[in-house]
C-alpha cells in the first residue's frame, strides 16, 4: 500500500478484518481526506467483492488507495 495509507491506518484502531475488507475506527478525531471532517470509521475493500451491512444512516466519503482499492469513510450524525 501507499505511504499516504499506511501513515493514515496507523493513527486508527484496527477493529475487523476479513477476506474482503479492513474496518478501523477513528479514536483520535482525524479528518476524512475527502471533505476534512472526523470520520468514525474506514473500511478497505481488499477483495473483489464485499458487503456492507449498515445498522444506522450514514454518510460515507469515498477514495481509493495508490493500489486502487476503494477506502469508504462513515461519519455518523
């Protein structure tokens, strides 16, 4: 991955990785790289395919890494 990347990750909590994602949470307030306001998560889609399974309404920015995978961005309320 990307230097902007693994600089990012490794300011968030890793909290679930599976086959076709990474999911890390925002503890420490950093600004999405999208529209600069904290975010609450970042999911990585690593594999072809995956599904997101959303308990509450959120906002979700989107970009993608140097590598091409997408990187979704929740913000909550």
């Amino acid at each position: 991955m990307d230097e902007d990347y693994d600089e990012l990750v490794s300011y968030l909590t890793p909290r679930e990785e599976t086959d076709s994602m990474k999911r890390y949470q925002n503890t420490t307030a950093i600004p999405c790289p999208v529209c600069e306001n904290p975010f609450a998560d970042l999911v990585v889609v690593t594999g072809e395919t995956t599904s997101l399974e959303l308990s509450e309404p959120l906002d979700i920015c989107v970009t993608r890494t140097s590598e091409d995978r997408p990187m979704l961005f929740t913000h909550t309320g």
